[in-house]
C-alpha cells in the first residue's frame, strides 16, 4: 500500500507544478479575486476527475483520438474566453472592485470547466494512473484507494499553494499585481491557442 501512496504522491506533485491551464487559470484568479475567493478552486480535480475516470476506462480506450480532438478545440476556445476576462480585468483594474469580481462559488465551477476541458487529465489518466488504479484495484481494493487518495490529497494541498503564493503578491502594489494579471493573461492565450493548434493539427 506503501509504494501507491508513493506513486500518487509522485504523480500529483508533477502535475501540480507543471504550467497547465488549471494552474495559469488558479494564478490568475489568485491574483484577481484573492486567495479566500480562490483557494476552493484547488479542489476543482475532485469534482471533475469523477466523469474523467469514467470516460478514460470505459469510452477513451476506444474513441481517443476524436474525443481528445474534440476537447482539445473546445478546450481551447474556453480558454480564450478565460483570457479575454483577464485582459478586461487587466485593462480595467480597481483593487477594491477587484475582490468582488467573482464569487467563490463561481471560480469553482470555473476551475472545474477548465478540468473538464482539459486533455492532460485524460491523457495522464489513460497512460498512467487508470492502468495503476486498475493494477492496485485487482491485487487488493485498499491500494486503489491509497492511490487515489494520495494524488487528489498532494494535487490539492499542492494547487491551493499556487492559489496562496499568487495572492500574496497583491500585497506588492496595484502595479505589480495589474502586470501579473496581464501576464496571466498572455498564458491563457497561449495555452488556449496551443490547445487549439493540437486540436486542429490533428486532422491534417
């Protein structure tokens, strides 16, 4: 049981500090709304990995190609529109006004959208952790859980440090923190962009 709580530790934190969109989307809020708007949002891969896990063991074995396709345009889309707020935010930016943008309620199920419309956590859980969940599953039911609850625990703790790290820099000033939004911004654009480029590349 040892060794899947090592794995999912493993496999979380890599996630976690790796730039995604979820992670630029989480920076982005952090810095926006603050971090008691935000930190709920770490939990968005709980929420979404539900239908995820289900669709990668019993659809995505058959239909990846078109369904990541799919996820990777719609994906992309989604993200532009992510980055189009920021950049209103970018341009129109009041501190006090800031805080009050979005609800925490509403950046959760945004976090969740992004997840959701995210090919990374298909494709990590058809190549790695589903043949693992699979594996530990059939040898005893008590590894499987080891390693889901290992990886949505460090995935978790992991993201709401992003959330609490970017939110201290609104303690640097409204300059800095306008220029970070902007450079949130940026990424969003890129990964949605990127996202799209895949998408579209895929069917040359």
């Amino acid at each position: 049981m040892l060794s899947y709580l090592l794995l999912g530790f493993i496999y979380a934190f890599a996630a976690a500090v790796q730039p995604g969109p979820l992670q630029t989307f989480l920076i982005s809020q952090s810095l926006t709304n603050g971090w008691r708007r935000t930190v709920f949002a770490s939990f968005a891969p709980i929420i979404s990995d539900g239908p995820i896990i289900l669709l990668v063991i019993f659809i995505l074995s058959h239909f990846s190609a078109g369904l990541i396709q799919v996820l990777q345009i719609t994906g992309g889309v989604f993200l532009l529109y992510l980055a189009y707020g920021a950049l209103r935010t970018w341009q129109n930016y009041n501190t006090k006004q800031d805080v009050q943008n979005q609800s925490g309620k509403q950046t959760l199920i945004k976090a969740v959208l992004v997840n959701l419309l995210n090919p990374n956590p298909y494709l990590g859980w058809s190549l790695v952790m589903g043949p693992l969940l699979l594996k530990g599953w059939r040898e005893t039911p008590l590894n499987g859980i080891a390693l889901i609850t290992s990886f949505y625990l460090t995935i978790s703790f992991c993201s709401a440090g992003i959330v609490f790290l970017f939110s201290a820099a609104k303690g640097l000033g409204k300059k800095v923190s306008r220029t970070l939004i902007g450079i949130s911004a940026i990424a969003l654009t890129f990964f949605g962009l990127y996202q799209l480029w895949l998408g579209f590349i895929s069917r040359i």
